[in-house]
C-alpha cells in the first residue's frame, strides 16, 4: 500500500539560513521558494523536502505516496484503517490523514490526476485553512455554522470556554454523524470561516481581559512562548489547559478559562 516517502515537512526557525544550509550544504535542488516555504527534491529527483517557517503547517510531517487515496477510503473497513474524513483534492491527486489499528498517524497521497497538474508541488497545507496538519473527523458545515453562529450573537473571541459555545457547539454537532466533531474542530471550523469573511458582523467583544498586573502579564506572555503568534490554535487543546494551571498557579483567586483566553488574545495582538 505504502509505494515510498513522498514529501517530508520540516519547520525551521529561519527561512533564509535553512535553505542556505540545504542547498549550499547538503546540495539538495531547491525547486520553488516563497515567503515562508522552500521546496527541495532530494538526489532521487522524486522525494521532496519541504522547509517552513508557517505556523499553520506542522512542525514535522511526513507523506506517503500511495496508488489510490479514493480506493483506499473505500476500502477503509477491510484495511482497518480509520480515516480523519473523506480525501482531499490537492494539485496532483487526492490526500487524507488515517489511523492505523495501533492509533499511529498516516499522511497518504497519490498521483490520480498528475496529468491536470504536472510540475506543481504541493506543501501539505489544505487551502485557505488556518490549521493545517491537524486531525479533522468532520468537514466543515459552514451554512449551518454561520447561522447558529448569528443565533448566538457573540463574536467569536468572546466564546471560548462560556455557555454561549456550548450552547452552539452541541447544536451545530446535531448535524453530523458519528463520529460527532470535537470542540477544538468546531473552533477551527468558526475561525477558518472568518477568515474567509463567512461570518457575520456581530461588533466588538462582550468580555473584557481581566484587570491584572504587568508582572502577571509578563508571566503568561512568558507561559505563552513561541504559541503567541498563534493564539487562534490554543483554545480547548491540552496545551491551552497546561497553560490556564500554570498560570492560576501565580494568582491568589483562580480566573476562568475564558478569561485567560481573552488575556492571551489580547497579549498576542
């Protein structure tokens, strides 16, 4: 099934000195370099490194060339493979992110539709999507989403972690099928969808970060680290909840989730 490693996905603190260092160095091809990715085929002419400095790719990635993504998913039961949702088209073929028997990850594409795309590269990031790399178990509803998101009428920065999401997440999720979409999907679904000015107007926030002082400030812009820049991926992850502990653990009251997203929000601006 796994033909050969087809692309391997690298972050590299910075673009320039990194593709210095692979072409002048290690003498791989460099094939196309943007703003923030630089794309090398290794001395097989066939298997392509990619080096970024994007938040919204994974840090580490590696791809699988397959012969038939579609075959696959069709096939998904017998093959006892679980996939993160149906596959994608990208410039050559099809892609999609499965499970194995054991939970470990699988990145697979193929080449089903070369001959409408010869020579184009691909960098493993969906289009037009903020959070690339991650496990997604359903698309994206959008019609739906927008609507209930106008029901609600809080902007998005002012949902995380209160009533208001819940009460959004559970009604968008009696739209789906299992397996349902976690809170951290819906989440990633609300953002991409303002990114691509999909959803309403509602004005400006409700909340407002609680009041506290610079050292505290300082300390959670220290918590946060280099996930500052990337304030929109840390609502209901594991990481965010290490960080809400960690920091209630400086304060003599405890502050809500909510709370301390509005405070990191505001830090990352």
């Amino acid at each position: 099934m796994l033909r050969k490693i087809d692309r391997v996905i690298l972050r590299v603190p910075g673009l320039a000195s990194a593709v210095s260092y692979y072409r002048e160095v290690l003498g791989l091809k460099l094939v196309r370099q943007d703003g923030r990715v630089a794309n090398f085929r290794l001395a097989d002419d066939l298997t392509e490194l990619v080096l970024h400095v994007d938040p919204d790719l994974p840090a580490e990635a590696v791809y699988y060339l397959v012969d038939d993504v579609r075959d696959l998913y069709r096939r998904r039961e017998e093959l006892k493979l679980n996939f993160s949702g149906p596959p994608t088209q990208v410039s050559r073929g099809y892609r999609a992110t499965v499970k194995d028997p054991f939970g470990t990850v699988l990145l697979l594409l193929d080449r089903t539709t070369e001959h409408s795309g010869k020579g184009q590269i691909e960098d493993g990031k969906a289009p037009e999507a903020l959070f690339a790399g991650l496990e997604s178990r359903a698309p994206a509803k959008r019609e739906e989403l927008s609507n209930i998101y106008q029901q609600i009428g809080r902007t998005a920065d002012d949902l995380p972690y209160t009533p208001h999401f819940e009460k959004l997440y559970l009604t968008y999720c009696g739209a789906y099928p299992e397996p349902k979409p976690s809170r951290a999907e819906v989440w990633r679904h609300l953002l991409n969808l303002r990114k691509g000015g999909k959803l309403p107007k509602l004005g400006e926030a409700r909340s407002t970060p609680p009041p506290v002082s610079d050292e505290d400030r300082t300390k959670l812009r220290q918590m946060l680290g280099a996930d500052i820049g990337k304030r929109d991926r840390l609502p209901y992850t594991k990481r965010f909840d290490e960080i809400v502990d960690a920091f209630n653990r400086t304060q003599q009251r405890p502050i809500s989730p909510h709370l301390v997203w509005r405070l990191a929000a505001t830090l990352a601006k």
